[in-house]
C-alpha cells in the first residue's frame, strides 16, 4: 500500500499538475488580467446566473406546421387536377379533421387522379408522408402519416433554428446559444442581455407575410357577423391599424407569400411621413406578385402579418418591379423589428417563450463575490479543524484539499463545463467530501495505533480498511449525482457536474495523494510513533 | 503538539437501548412530515408551480415598500402576490404565481412577468431590475416530473447498490433510513412554507448523498465486526460499530458544518435556501444512519453468519459424500 515506485509518483505529479495547470486560465481571467493569447485558453464557463443574461426557451406550436402542410397539399392537388389533360375536375374539397378529402365528378376519373395523386403522396428518401384513400368510389382522401408530420414538423424546427439565429445576429450580441431541445423547443441563452424585450418581441413576430386579394363580393353584415363566404375567410384588422376592431373577407387561395425576400428596410415614405417597410422580393416572388397585380388591377387586396391584416390598398397599377411598400401605423420601432424579421426570413411556425430566466451582471458579480468569500472562510475553518485535530496528517489534508479545488476547476476547463450558483455549494460539498475521506483514513489510523499496531502497519490498514467505505459512499454520491444531472435542469445541472467530478478529484487528492505524501514521510523518517 | 480530540478515546453510549423510542420517533416524523406536506402542502416557487418571480433592489431607499408592491401587484388581477425581502432590506422578491385558468397557455407567464416589470417600473423609475424568472404551467409540470423521478430513482438506484454491496437487509435499512431523510426534508419546507424550488430537489439529493455515505460508514463497520466478533450479540455488536465510528462521524459533521456555515450567513442570498435545506439535511442524516439504518438490522434479522458464504445444496452433496467414504 505505501510503495510507491518512481514511474508511480511522476505519474501522479503529472496528473494533478496538468490539471491544476488547465485551471490557470479560468483563475487567472477572474482576477481580470490578461492571459498570453500564445498560451491554450480552456477557462470554465460561467452560467447565467453568474455571468448575468437571459435564457429564453422556445416552444413552436406543432399544429400550425400541420394545418399549414394542409393547406400546401390543398393548393398542390388543385392545381395537379386542373392541369391533368384532360382536366379533372373536383368539388367539396375540405381539410376538416386534419386531412384532406375532395370528391371527382366523374368516378371515371379514379384512376388518373390516383395515377397523378401517387407520386406526391411520397417525401424525400422514400418515406411515405401521406396515406390516399378512396371512399365510395369517388371520395378521395389524404391522410398525414404520422412520419410525414413529424418530417415536417422537424424541418420546421431546423429553419426555425436558423431563423432565430439570423434575428438573434441582428440585434448584434455577443456569443449567443441557441440550441434545439427536444421536439418542438429551442433554448436560447444570451450573455450579458439584461433587458430581453427587444428579444424577445423579435422572437415573438411570426413574420409571415401574406398577400390576398379582398373578397369584394363578401357582404359586409356577413363579414362581421364573421362569415366566411365560400372560399374566403376572414381576418381582423391589426390594432393600431385604420379599422382597426374591423375585419375584412380575403379570398383564400391565389394570394402570394411573403416569403421569398431579398431584402426588408424600414422607412419613411417622404409624402405621408408615415413609417414604412420597403421590400424586395425575389425574381420568382417578384414574377408572381408582377402577375397577381398585372391581373387584378382596380382590385383591392389585403397585406397580411400574421395573421392581422395590415392594410387593404389597390393595385393601381401592374408592379413590375419586384418592391413593394408596406404601410400600417407602424412606430419607428415596431417597423425596424419588422424589416428585421422579414429579412431573416418567416418562422415556420409560431414560437411561444415558455421560460424565461434573466440575471443582471450586476447580480452574478454579487454572487460569485459573496460566493467566493463564503468558501473561503469555509475553507480556512475546516482546514484550522484538520491540522489541529490530525497534526501533521491534517497538513497532508489541507493540501490535498487545495489540489483537489484547483484540479476541479481544471477539469471542467477542459470539460467546457458551466459553472452556476448552486455549483458554488456544490463546491462547498465537494471540499466536506474530501474532508471526510481523510477524517476515514485519519481516524482509522488513530484506532490501528491504539491497537498497538506499529506506525507503518497502522498507516497501512488506515488506507486499507478506510478505502472501502470511501469507495461505496463515493459510488454512491455517484450514482445520485448522475440522476441530478439527467433530470435537473439549467442551474441544477451546473450543481450535478461538480458534484460528480468532485467524487473523482476528491477520491484522488485524500485518498491517493495524501498516501504518496504519508509514505514519503514516513520512508524519510522512519518515525516509531505518531502523532495523528 | 497536543491534538485535539473532539470525542473521547473510548466511548461506550448505550445507542440502541432506546431503539424502539427513537424508532417510533423516527415514524412519527416521517407520518407527520407527510401529513404536513398534504395538508399545508409545498410552498412552490416559479419552477414547479408556473408563475413568474422577479427581483428588484430599491436603490435609493432604505427599505423596500413592501405593502404598497403587493397592492401594486394585486391591482393586476393575477391574484395575490407574494412579496418578500431577499437578502436586504431594499431587496424584494415579488412572486406572481400562474392563475389556474393560464395553466395551458404557454406565453401567459412570460405576459405576467412583462406587466408586473412594466407596472413597478413604472411607478418607482429608480428601481434596479436584478433578476426575472418566468415559466410557463407546462414546463413546471415537466419540473414536478422530473423532479419525482429524479428522488425516486436516486433512492431505488442507491440501495440497490448497497444491496449488491452488503446484504438485502442492510439495502431496506438504508432505503429506510433515506426514506425518512426525504420526508423529514419535505416536512420542514411544507411546515415552514420555505419556497420549494428545483434547487432544493438538488439540496435533497445531496441530503441522500450524504446520509447514505454516513450509513455505509456505519454499516462498514457493522459487516466488519460481524466478522470479527461472531459470538456478540447483535444490538450490543451495533452499539459497538457506532462507538467506534462516532469520532468520524462527529469530526466528518462538524467540518460540513464550519463550510457550510459561512455560506449560510455571507453567501449569496439566492443560495440561501439551497444551503439551509443541506445543513438541516446534516443532522437528519446523521441521526438516520444512527437510529434507523443501525437498528433496522436487528429487526430484519442480520446474524454473524450473514456475510459467511451460505451453504448451498452442491456443498451439502458434497459432504454427504465425503461422510459415506
């Protein structure tokens, strides 16, 4: 137990002095001196509790993914129908139930439409999005596999990710995480924000713009009595906006999307200074939107954000361009975050803030000042306890205690783990674990030696017979420790990470460093007692 | 140099003479801190009962106004909110929890957090802003969750390795022993209304934590002793193993204690109830690991020959056929 060949101790020496070494930078750049940029940086992250900040979780509502898919399927089969030759045609299409169902005036018709129907019921790499069913020989009916929404739902997820990230660049912070979580969340933590509002209206806007030709043949009683007529539905107008508390009656299908931008800047148009929002869309959407205008000159049409309507102007004139001007009681501000989120794109899908968590940097500073000072009293009481208790073995452990803080800190450097508050008292516990395995090993040693054993076989059987409880106790804090990190969250999370790795430091310093040390002594000295 | 001994060289108290006191003690607590935490039920923060909590500090008073920020508050119609004093007297904790009506809209706790900010903001400009924690019910109902599963797997996960370890028995004792832990822990936080937040599932994990390691020192011992002393009675052989290991057990708490302490009075405030739920957890560990986990063997049965290899049906075969040659 007390042997320790050459190869053995260079070996430890080099463990803990790498590990001590990695806790340099994460030391150092906390008493706000610069660390030589030639030198490798690995410093322990600090969580936004204690570096202050906001930590925003996104949940997108799933269902809008579906209901929107609908309505593409909808608009696809229309259109695969008319341009089937000859043409097929179809009636009392509904998308009631999640699924899509029309009937063909001609039952002869079954197995073109069914032949034209086949390829689009297939998504990318075989996998079959949806199921077609005939009922009653001429009902046709489709039907979202589940894998088909759940592709969607994730690719809306990944573009929702994206267009998260382009706003969250917009706003021009620093270093931002955002990170999909589960399904349908995403997690975005911001370093340094303090006031997430601007965040978090800019998360808030959908974007999706809409453009649709007003039903004008819609009866006014109608709309507001909030009928539909066929093929039409019908949109509030937005507050703040002329009618507002109004609605109008838009036709449902034909209108164009937003979507395909190049560019969104906010500004004042110079004749009503009134402010604006310029877009440009792109040659496919600037062909479409030249065509939708070209055709319904003298025609009024809705802009539609969201789902509110904007504003209903009149195409007075074809719009070849590809600009467009987009009014509606916009303040200075609220037209900006428009023009940003349109630039970086439509969220696919709604997103709802769920959690929200924000510490002021002034807050963290306070913590991990009033933290630091609580450990170090901490630290020097029990280490006053140790050495006036075990004498010179209560040096061995206050040393190892010292390497054991450092080579924690060490190794969540290289882990790129976070540091939270209640890390701080995870600490603490680490710093008491430590302690107890020498509290084992020493008191142990005092029973060997009061059993008359002589000093080296007391110090031996100390090790020994201590080692098994400190392992058990150890994988037991384990296994806790493992289940706090799976299952917490957040700040809780940070708590679990010192807590395991401190099982492993603290087992290495007290138990295994002290030993090399104890053996050292005891070689160089040959003492014939004790005083433990 | 003269050491200090904090407990004397031999010690001989009589532990388990009065086992069967302390045990019904010991159940009484356990009834008790369930019938409290069923009744009074847990003083839930934002975590676990949705809501929103923001921390403000008053900068140019020397105390917060704390009535009129709970009429303030109130004005809102989100029912009455609970304003506390965090840390110092011009620092206040203002906690709205969720209306049972907004359990299922996700954004309403984060609309909640945005009017009482704007409101206060509003009527007291020089008010500092610290820190502001929304969530939604359904993401606390994720919490409550998780945080169940987390206690209930750490308990199984634990004594099963301490089965595999010793023996059955002492895998039910410390079962026991933790079950008593959790539930004390919980009976303090529903009789003294302490708010009850994901911080305080990771205080009660390291209350599990650190009570179990009390009893394997303790149960190390015992499985020690019962090999070596084979003819001792079992209570006195019990009462023997926590004698023997009361120094560590003494010195081991006392320099929890002296860490924790410090963290307690000059940490920071937001730990406050983290630490104070760990430093109660000291002393109900280490009672349990001495009045619960100890004596629970004698009722289940633990003899010297637990840990002999038991003798099995081969073994038998065998001697009957060494005794025929």
């Amino acid at each position: 137990m007390l042997d320790f060949p050459l190869w053995k101790k260079i070996s430890l020496w080099a463990i803990t002095l790498a590990a001590v070494f990695a806790a340099l930078p994460s030391l150092i750049t906390t008493t706000g001196a610069e660390w030589p940029d030639a030198l490798p940086e690995p410093t322990v992250n600090l969580g936004l509790d204690l570096a202050g900040g906001s930590h925003l979780l996104l949940e997108a509502e799933s269902e809008e993914v579906a209901a929107q898919r609908l309505e593409n399927m909808e608009e696809a089969v229309r259109s695969a129908m008319r341009q089937a030759e000859p043409r097929i045609r179809i009636g009392d299409i509904s998308t009631a139930n999640g699924r899509l169902s029309f009937m063909l005036d001609d039952p002869a018709d079954i197995d073109r439409a069914r032949g034209i129907l086949e390829p689009m019921m297939q998504g990318p790499n075989l996998v079959r999005e949806w199921d077609l069913r005939v009922v009653d020989t001429q009902r046709m009916v489709l039907i979202p596999t589940q894998g088909g929404t759940a592709n969607a739902v994730n690719d809306a997820m990944e573009s929702a990710t994206e267009v998260v990230r382009r706003r969250i660049d917009e706003l021009g912070t620093r270093e931002p995480t955002i990170i999909r979580q589960g399904d349908t969340r995403i997690v975005v933590q911001v370093p340094g924000l303090e006031d997430p509002e601007a965040l978090k209206n800019l998360l808030g806007q959908t974007a999706q713009l809409e453009f649709k030709l007003v039903d004008e043949a819609a009866l006014p009683t109608n709309v507001q009595a909030g009928i539909a007529p066929p093929g039409s539905q019908i949109f509030p107008f937005a507050a703040g906006s002329d009618f507002e508390g109004q609605s109008v009656a838009v036709k449902r299908l034909g209108g164009i999307r937003g979507d395909s931008l190049t560019g969104a800047q906010s500004g004042i148009d110079p004749q009503t200074n009134e402010n604006v929002v310029n877009i440009q869309f792109d040659q496919q959407g600037g062909q479409k939107f030249a065509q939708l205008s070209t055709r319904n000159v003298g025609k009024q049409f809705a802009i539609i954000l969201d789902g509110e309507v904007l504003s209903t102007p009149v195409f007075r004139e074809p719009i070849l361009g590809g600009a467009a001007q987009i009014s509606g009681s916009f303040t200075a501000d609220s037209a900006n975050n428009l023009a940003i989120s349109l630039r970086s794109g439509a969220l696919p899908v709604p997103l709802t803030v769920i959690e929200e968590r924000t510490v002021s940097a002034e807050l963290g500073k306070d913590s991990i000042e009033r933290g630091l000072l609580a450990m170090l009293i901490g630290s020097l009481a029990v280490i006053a306890l140790m050495i006036a208790t075990y004498g010179r073995f209560g040096i061995y452990a206050t040393i190892a205690l010292v390497f054991n803080v450092l080579m924690l800190l060490g190794i969540m450097a290289v882990l790129n783990t976070t540091l939270t508050l209640p890390g701080i008292a995870g600490f603490v516990l680490t710093i008491g674990a430590a302690v107890d395995a020498n509290v084992l090993i020493n008191e142990r040693i005092r029973e060997e030696r009061k059993r008359g054993r002589r000093v080296v076989a007391a110090v031996e059987n100390g090790y020994a017979e201590a080692s098994r409880a400190i392992y058990d106790a150890n994988i037991t804090n384990f296994i806790a420790g493992v289940l706090l990190f799976l299952f917490g969250t957040g700040p809780v999370r940070g708590f679990a990470v010192v807590l395991v790795i401190g099982l492993f430091t603290s087992v290495f310093t007290a138990v295994t460093l002290t030993r090399m040390w104890v053996a050292d002594y005891l070689r160089a000295k040959r003492p014939t007692d004790i005083n433990v | 140099m003269k050491l200090l001994k904090l407990v004397p060289d031999e010690t001989n108290i009589k532990f388990l003479k009065y086992r069967m006191p302390f045990f019904v003690l010991s159940l009484v607590l356990i009834i008790g801190s369930w019938v409290a935490v069923l009744t009074q039920g847990l003083n839930y923060g934002v975590d676990f009962a949705g809501g929103q909590e923001v921390r403000m500090t008053f900068e140019q008073q020397e105390e917060a106004p704390v009535a009129d920020l709970r009429r303030l508050v109130e004005g809102l119609g989100y029912g009455s909110p609970v304003v506390q004093e965090f840390g110092a007297p011009n620092v206040v904790s203002i906690r709205v929890p969720l209306p049972a009506e907004a359990e299922e809209t996700p954004g309403a706790a984060t609309e909640i957090g945005e009017r009482v900010i704007t409101l206060i903001e509003s009527e007291y400009p020089s008010v500092r802003t610290d820190g502001n924690e929304t969530v939604s019910g359904k993401v606390a109902g994720e919490f409550r969750q998780d945080a169940v599963i987390a206690l209930l797997l750490a308990m199984l996960g634990v004594a099963m390795y301490i089965w595999i370890r010793f023996e059955w028995q002492f895998g039910v004792g410390a079962l026991f022993a933790l079950l008593h832990d959790v539930s004390v822990a919980l009976g303090i936080f529903a009789i003294f209304q302490l708010e009850f937040s994901l911080q305080i599932i990771a205080a009660i994990l390291a209350i599990i934590g650190y009570s179990l390691n009390d009893t394997i020192v303790v149960y190390d011992r015992i499985r020690e002793n019962l090999k070596k002393y084979r003819k001792m009675p079992l209570p006195e052989l019990l009462d023997l193993s926590v004698n023997e290991t009361l120094a560590r057990t003494v010195m081991t708490s006392l320099t929890l204690l002296v860490a924790l302490l410090p963290l307690l009075l000059f940490g920071p405030a937001s730990l406050f109830g983290l630490v104070l739920a760990i430093t109660a957890g000291l002393f109900i560990g280490t009672y349990s690991s001495v009045y619960l986990a100890a004596p629970m063997l004698i009722w289940m049965g633990v003899t010297s020959d637990s840990f002999v290899p038991r003798e099995t049906e081969a073994d038998r075969q065998e001697k009957k056929a060494l005794g025929q040659l």
